[in-house]
C-alpha cells in the first residue's frame, strides 16, 4: 500500500427484486407461489423471476409457464412492472447518494458505491454497508446483500457471497480464502465458454486461475483472459463510474422472444427485419454508425449462439444491417443439425463511431444509392415519430403479421 488510501468500493444487490417488488403490491398473494413472466396468452411466458415459494417447489428462472406449472400447479402469475422497478430502483439509488456522489448502476437492482471519501463521516465501510441494508429493509421493504471490498470485482463476489440481507468484507488478507475456491465462472465476466475451455486445462476454481501462468491464459483467452487473472488476483482496479462520466454508448441491439418457435428462414428473416428496423431507426437518433453486427439466437432449449462480422462500411440503415444479421444466420444455423425450433433472437449493432465521421466510406461503395436509402429511412423515421411506429412497415412483415405484431424497443427491461 503506497500514501493514497485504499479504496472502500461497497456492491449493493436486493435480493430477489423483481419477486419481492411484484408481490408488494398483491399482498392477496401472500404465502403463494408466484412467478412473474411476460403475457401468457403471447408465449412471451418464460419465468423471469419467482418468490422464495415458487423456488422451493421447483419453479426456475428461464423455464416456460408450462414447465414451471408442473412442477408446481398452484403457481400464482404476475406480468411484470417496468414502472414499477424503476421507482424502487431509484428509492433505493436515493439512499446511496446519501452516502456518496459516486454510484454506479449495474442493472436495476445492483449498484457500486466508492464510498472511500466519506469514511470520516459515516464510519468504516461494513459499518456503511450495514447502515444501508437496515434503511433499504425499513424505507423499502427489501432486503440486500452488501460486498465490501477494495475493489469492484470482490465488492461483487462478496455480494454473492452471503445472501439475503448479509455484509461481507472481502480484504486483502482472506480473499484467497474466501474466493479462491469457488468455481471459476463465478468470477463477473467468465462465462460458460471460458468455464468450459479452461476446464480443459485443469482450472476449475478462482485459485486456480489465479495461480495459472499469466502468459498461458493470455494465449488461450486473449485480452479477456489478462482481465480474468488479474480480477481473480484482486488486481481489478475499474474505477466507480459516476452519472456524468457515464461511457459513451457502446452498441445498441434489441431482442424479442417469438410469440411463436421460429421454424424457418423466412420466419427468422420476418423477426429480424422488424429488430433492423428498430436498431436502424435508434442509431440514426443518436446519430451513430455501426462497423459491426452482432446477433443472437436462442433456441427452445436456451441453448445460445451468437455470431458477429464486420459490415463493408458504417451503417446506420435497417436494410445493411437486416443484410448482415440474415447472412449471419444463414451461415451459423443448420435446421437440419440443430433440429430445434428457435424461440428468442437479437440483432445488435456494435463498434459504433458518430454519424458525422464520413471519412473512412470505402471507395468501391456506391454512396449515391447509400445516401437515397439513407434519405428514404430518415423519412421513415420522422413519419413514425408522428403518425406511430406501425404506420409504414415493409411488405414483408404483412407475410406473417402474428411474427412481426412486436414493438421490440419496449422489449428490453431485462
Ligand atoms: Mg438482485
């Protein structure tokens, strides 16, 4: 440790939110089983979250309303509330701000605080943590767990560690105890792709990696592999993010479940085009371009795929970026292999520079047919924005209207 204080970084995380927030308002519900899940009768109807009830008997997160009434018939639904968590998310936001100016979001029900600044003021950071949890449980009616640490990534781990309405310190003196032997893809960030090849070398747990040879994890997970070891060697040293020095925006995508399987190309290409619409129209409003597209696919059994290339120039229009989602598809997907109906998808647009930023259009491109179509979707735009989103639609969204009838933009609390 040199002269600068180390860093108090806290992670705040209500437990079981989005449950416990739904049920607040039924209290006819109380003792029940109950999940909440999109519309039932649209097949939106996976399970996004459940009470402690509803988990006992069975009822997992992901599953379908017909799964999860097997395993327990008397499950009670509830839609979800957007407005609603957002208010709870922004009580709760106001508590921390009390403490420090310095929070940052991660999700709706999880925050970061670096509450390093206000120590002389409202004691050490458990005594911060604890302070918070007793206000979150008498102002909102909630519980939390609290990671303190001095870093973000333990801060996070310790949030997890102890659940619900626990505070645990992560230091530099346990955190090989207390982390290291927990399974890798604990760590934020290690997914289960890089769960399952690092199995393939005999990592299995935090330790391990963290003992690993930095040069070897290098060349087996590139760049996401030096963050990794160095998150689980306590050396992640991500500064707090406050509101004003938020990132620009990174990339902008929108995902929809399928109101029914997906079972053939033309059906993918129906949800697509209405994603490109989406995506196209809101890089145009921030007056971004995309390099890359990104899409994804989810099939009946949750199984994920997703795929990314690089556009031949920066785009903003639905048609290019539709273009490179369907070939992308084209080229990952094998019914015939994959033999399973597809039941969610997302197209993103990724490595996004300002509108403005002409300078890199290639030469081989034909920027007269570009700035015509660029002309015909800006109209488009502004005839939405008046007259509504379902106003002028492209013809083949008429083919299949029980496919296309979404709003992807309103899709996209989760
Ligand atoms: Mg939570």
């Amino acid at each position: 440790m040199g002269t600068e204080a180390e860093s108090v970084i806290l992670h705040v995380d209500m437990n079981n939110f989005f449950a416990t927030v739904s049920c607040m308002m039924h209290p006819e519900l109380a003792g029940k089983p109950v999940a909440v899940c999109g519309d039932i009768e649209k097949r939106h109807g996976i399970i996004l979250a459940k009470n402690n009830l509803a988990k006992q008997r069975g009822v997992k997160t992901g599953s379908t309303i017909g799964e999860a009434r097997f395993f327990c018939p008397d499950l009670q639904f509830l839609p979800p509330d957007g407005a609603l968590y957002m208010e709870y998310s922004r009580r709760a936001r106001d508590i921390y701000c009390g403490y420090t100016d310095r929070v940052e979001s991660f999700g709706i029900d999880e925050c970061w605080l670096d509450v390093t600044g206000s120590l002389r003021l409202f004691g050490d950071g458990v005594t911060i943590a604890d302070d918070i949890r007793r206000r979150i449980r008498e102002e909102l009616g909630l519980t939390a767990s609290v990671g303190v640490s001095y870093n973000k990534i333990f801060a996070k781990m310790g949030s997890d560690y102890r659940k619900p309405d626990a505070t645990t310190l992560i230091t530099r003196d346990n955190f090989r105890e207390l982390l290291w032997p927990l399974p890798v893809d604990d760590l934020l960030f290690a997914g289960r792709a890089t769960k399952k090849q690092l199995h393939l070398y005999g990592i299995n747990t935090i330790g391990d990696l963290a003992r690993a040879d930095f040069a070897q994890i290098v060349s087996l997970l590139g760049k996401c592999g030096a963050g990794l070891w160095q998150f689980a060697n306590g050396l992640d040293r991500t500064p707090v993010r406050t509101e004003d020095s938020a990132p620009p925006i990174k990339s902008i995508g929108n995902g929809t479940t399928a109101p029914r399987d997906l079972v053939s190309d033309e059906d993918v290409f129906i949800t697509m085009r209405v994603l490109s619409d989406s995506v196209g129209a809101r890089l145009r409003a921030a007056r971004l371009r995309c390099r890359t597209v990104q899409i994804e696919i989810r099939d009946k059994h949750l199984s994920m795929l997703s795929r990314q290339c690089r556009v031949p120039y920066p785009t903003n229009l639905a048609g290019e970026i539709l273009d490179a989602a369907f070939s992308l598809f084209r080229a990952s997907y094998c019914w015939d292999m994959h033999n399973t109906p597809i039941r969610s998808l997302s197209v993103r647009a990724a490595n996004l520079e300002p509108e403005d930023d002409g300078a890199q259009l290639s030469l081989d491109f034909d920027i007269g047919r570009h700035l015509r179509t660029e002309a015909l979707e800006r109209t488009m735009d502004g005839l939405r924005g008046r007259y509504g989103d379902r106003c002028i639609r492209s013809a083949v969204l008429y083919s299949d209207p029980s496919l296309s009838d979404f709003t992807p933009r309103t899709e996209q609390c989760f």
